[in-house]
C-alpha cells in the first residue's frame, strides 16, 4: 500500500479531511530514493529534506560513484541529507524512486528498477531519454503495479535550481504533481501517456541546442575575423527588438517561400569561413536543411496565397514527407497544386 502523507504537517501526524492533523503513529513518513546522484538528483534531495526533513536514500553504479563509495561522495551525500545505499535491492521498500543516470544507461536501469519496486511505487524519470526509451521503462514499471512519470527538465538545475520546470507525463504524473508541487516543486503535466513530455523535451533540445552550436560557431568567427563585438550588438539589437515567439513564425512562414536562396547564401558564408581557416560545421548543416525545404517543391504553392500561418507550412511540410516524398525527393509539379 502507497504510504504518502500530507507532506504539509509535522511528523507524527496526519491531516485529516483536510482539518486538524491527528496524531499518527502507525503510518511512517514516506520514502524518497534515487538511483544515480549527479547534479540534478542532488539538487532535488537536497531541497526535498530542507522542506520536508523526509528520509532520503540513494544508490549509484556509475563510472566515477560505485559502491564502496568513496568518502568525499559520502560526504557529498550527507550534505544533501541522503543516504547511500549498496544495492538497488535496499530501494524496494520505497514510495518514490527517481531514476537520475545517464541516457546511455537509462533503459536498463528503468528496467532494473521496476523489477524491485513493490505495488504503488512512483518512478519519476528523469534522464533526458528518447520518447521510446520512456514508454519501454514505462511498461516494465507498470507490469509490476507502479505508476510511471515521465519527467523532463526543461531548463537547467544550474541556473532554476529546484524550481527547474519538470514537463511530465504518464500514468503517474497527476500523482507526481500532486504531491511534489506544494514542496516547491514546478510540474507541467502533459498527458498519461509516457514519451509525449520526453518528445517534447526533445525537439526543445533541437532548438536550445542548435542555437547553441549556432552562436558559438559564429561568435568564434566573428573572433577571428576581429568584429566580435559588432557582432555581438547586431546579433543582440535586432533579436531583442522581438519576441521569440514571433521571430519563430516568420522563420517558418519565410522558410517555404526563400530556402532555396537562403541556401545559396549560406553556401557562401561557408566559403568565407573557410577562407578564415574555420570549419563552418553549422553554416553547411543549414545551408543542407534549407535545401531540404527547397526541394519539397512548395514554394509556388504558398507563393499564390494571400496569407498563411506558420502552422500551414509545417502541416504542409509535414505532409509531404508522410507521402514518402522524403527530404531530399522533388515532388512532380503535378502534385504540388
């Protein structure tokens, strides 16, 4: 049986239809575990104590924190107020248990996971894991009678802290909102599906990342073209002159009608950089995506109307490549009235 309590009253007690807290002696206080505890895991159980003095264990099998657990990461640990444990095995016993480890690993220690959970348990993971991985450790926690949350941090612990909002989804998910958000915790739920929040996560990381690898490309160019800063105030006087919701539509709605002559530009950026002595990794890639959308043959088609939305041309792209004319296969004119 789920052992969860009103988080909100002292320990001891127990709220009761929503009136006085009673004396509870039987019921004891939940328990938090973690499997892997990195930076994210410590900043969540670390905030998790100071608000709620709940017991919090961890275990870890990585490369750098294995058992026998060195005494600096014992250390680690205990100031943020958890206990390290030596198997997975001694996490049976808890409610909650936050899967925190690498991707490359994050299949298998879902897995492992629910194959020691008990009934109830939620497994709230983490890692920045594909939509598929999600549903597949999805699956093997519900098989066992746990409830799943696919939880996605969508921003960085570095700079949110345990505030970083938390897009999830699954079968757990209500329950994990439910009980994490009055102790500070910010919670999107998504839906009940497992691997519709990591998809978003995603293709949120596509954009967050890639312009990333964008602006360092070109800022170390502009470095060693000596205009640095006057990128930098050009770069940074015409973007904060919008939103970004509103730079995001006029890149798609433009996008169908000039990729072609976009590409060529870029074709050309990628030459300069390289009379600089600089690998114009990201200007190639984007002169290749803009080819893409080139060749998707739509351009006469939007041309021709007096108005559309960003929403029209993905739909449009998006069906296209569902026909099979994939990215790099021109449509017959025929078929693009």
């Amino acid at each position: 049986m789920n052992r969860f309590i009103d988080f909100g009253v002292e320990s001891g007690t127990m709220a009761v239809n929503g009136g006085m807290p009673r004396e509870e002696t039987s019921m004891p206080q939940p328990k938090i575990a973690f499997v892997g505890f990195g930076e994210a895991a410590r900043c969540f159980a670390k905030h998790l104590v100071a608000q709620t003095g709940i017991q919090v264990v961890a275990f870890c099998q990585g490369k750098t924190n294995a058992p026998p657990y060195s005494q600096a990461f014992r250390a680690v640990a205990a100031d943020c107020g958890a206990t390290l444990v030596d198997r997975l095995e001694d996490l049976a016993d808890a409610d909650v248990i936050f899967s925190a480890v690498v991707v490359a690993v994050a299949a298998e220690t879902g897995e492992a996971i629910a194959r020691i959970i008990r009934p109830g348990c939620l497994v709230v993971d983490i890692n920045a894991a594909t939509p598929r991985t999600k549903q597949r450790v999805a699956a093997a926690v519900e098989a066992r009678g746990g409830l799943f949350a696919d939880a996605n941090l969508m921003g960085s612990v570095d700079l949110y802290g345990a505030a970083v909002t938390l897009y999830t989804s699954g079968s757990g998910a209500e329950r994990f909102a439910e009980v994490f958000k009055p102790l500070g915790m910010r919670i999107d739920v998504a839906g009940p599906e497992a691997g519709t929040a990591a998809a978003v996560k995603m293709l949120r990381s596509v954009v967050t990342k890639g312009m990333e690898a964008l602006l360092v490309e070109a800022l170390t160019a502009a470095t060693l073209a000596g205009v640095r800063d006057e990128t930098m105030r050009g770069l940074c006087a015409s973007m904060d002159a919008t939103t970004f919701s509103k730079f995001l539509d006029m890149c798609v709605r433009s996008d169908v009608l000039h990729a072609e002559r976009r590409a060529v530009e870029m074709d050309g950026v990628a030459a300069g950089l390289r009379e600089l002595g600089f690998d114009p990794l990201m200007v190639t890639a984007t002169a290749e995506r803009l080819k893409v959308s080139a060749r998707l043959g739509l351009r006469e088609e939007f041309a021709q109307l007096s108005g559309y939305s960003a929403d029209d041309v993905l739909d449009r792209y998006a069906h296209v490549a569902a026909r099979g004319a994939g990215p790099f296969e021109a449509r017959p004119q025929a078929e693009r009235r």
